[in-house]
C-alpha cells in the first residue's frame, strides 16, 4: 500500500484553511474548524504547519507572488499603456478565477495585516499595486492614450475596485469563463455603455 505524499496533504490542507478564512473569516476560524474540515485531530495539523498565522502567511505570500509576478511581466513585455491595463486587468481577472479565495482573503485582511511586522510584505504589495497602475494611467494620458480629462486617483479607485469586487459574484467554472467577463470588463472600459448612435445624436 502506498504511503500518504506528505507534501499533497499539507497541499490539501492549505486549501482548506484558505476556504474556511474566506468564508468565515481568518479571526473567526480556528484551528479546530481546520482540522475537523481536513479530518485530522487539530494536534496533526502541527505535523504540517506552527500556527494558523503560517497557514495564512503562506497562502497570501504564494498568491501575492504570482499576482505580481503576472504584472511585472505585462510591464516587461509592452510599453503601450493601454496594452499595460488590459494585461493587468486580463492577469487580475485571472487571479480571481485561479486563487478566488486567497483573493477574497486578501481584500478583507490585507490593510490589517499589513500593520503586523510579520505581513510587513503586504504594505509592501500595497504600494507596488497603486504605484504601477497609477504609473500606467497617467502614461497613457501623457501619451495620449488615454482621455486627458481622467483624474488619475479617481480612475485608479475605480478600476481597482471594479475589478477586485468581481470576486463575490464570480463563479470559477461556472457559466461564465473568466476570459469572456475580463473581455466584457475591457468592451466597457474603453467603450463605455452608450450606443456610438445615441453618442452622435
């Protein structure tokens, strides 16, 4: 008989810790309710992970690294803004269908985590996040790219909370795929919901 991979169940897990701080909470989830959702007696889990902390440590580092990773190589691979944007709205929307509830974690956590010398990273993401997307809007108003009306605080806001808020109606695997709702985010983006008829009229 094959011995348990070690590695796949702390894998497992992970996944289960990442769905039930999702869902409930990291404060109002204990080690307790982790281990009776793996099925192990909650002195086990300490065979894979120190503390509850750990488990969130690492589910926010690994997200956090891919998410920034995905954007650092839209900005290395175009210069044009608006090509930059859609890359990081495509790379954000991918998150979300990939990691939905390290996503949903982060957007109800980070800023409090932040403030702890253990999480200092996320203050440290924080930045880098509203550096580069304010970074490409006002290229691309300087460009011409973009309307040179926008304010770019504004629009940063809203872009960021468009995006991220897709994480508490969006479905992974559902009807739905995650390129066809980035595709709509963009159409209305750069768009907008007018008719070109109604504009012209």
């Amino acid at each position: 008989m094959p011995k348990p991979d070690p590695s796949a169940r702390r894998a497992e897990v992970l996944s289960i810790s990442a769905k039930l701080f999702a869902d409930n909470g990291y404060r109002a989830t204990t080690v307790r309710d982790i281990a009776d959702a793996a099925g192990i007696l909650s002195g086990s889990l300490y065979h894979h992970f120190d503390s509850k902390e750990s488990m969130l440590d690492e589910i926010l580092r690994e997200f956090l690294g891919e998410l920034f990773g995905g954007y650092r190589a839209v900005l290395a691979a175009v210069d044009d803004p608006r090509e930059q944007l859609r890359g990081c709205v495509i790379a954000s929307f991918d998150a979300i269908d990939a990691r939905p509830d390290a996503v949903a974690i982060y957007q109800s956590e980070a800023r409090g985590l932040a403030q702890q010398e253990r999480f200092g990273y996320i203050a440290d993401f924080l930045q880098e996040f509203r550096t580069m997307w304010r970074g490409i809007l006002s290229r691309g108003i300087e460009s011409g790219a973009f309307r040179a009306d926008l304010d770019v605080d504004v629009t940063y806001r809203f872009l960021r909370d468009t995006v991220w808020i897709a994480v508490r109606w969006y479905r992974p695997g559902g009807q739905l795929p995650v390129g066809t709702v980035a595709d709509q985010y963009l159409t209305i983006l750069e768009h907008g919901i007018a008719s070109p008829e109604k504009e012209q009229s």
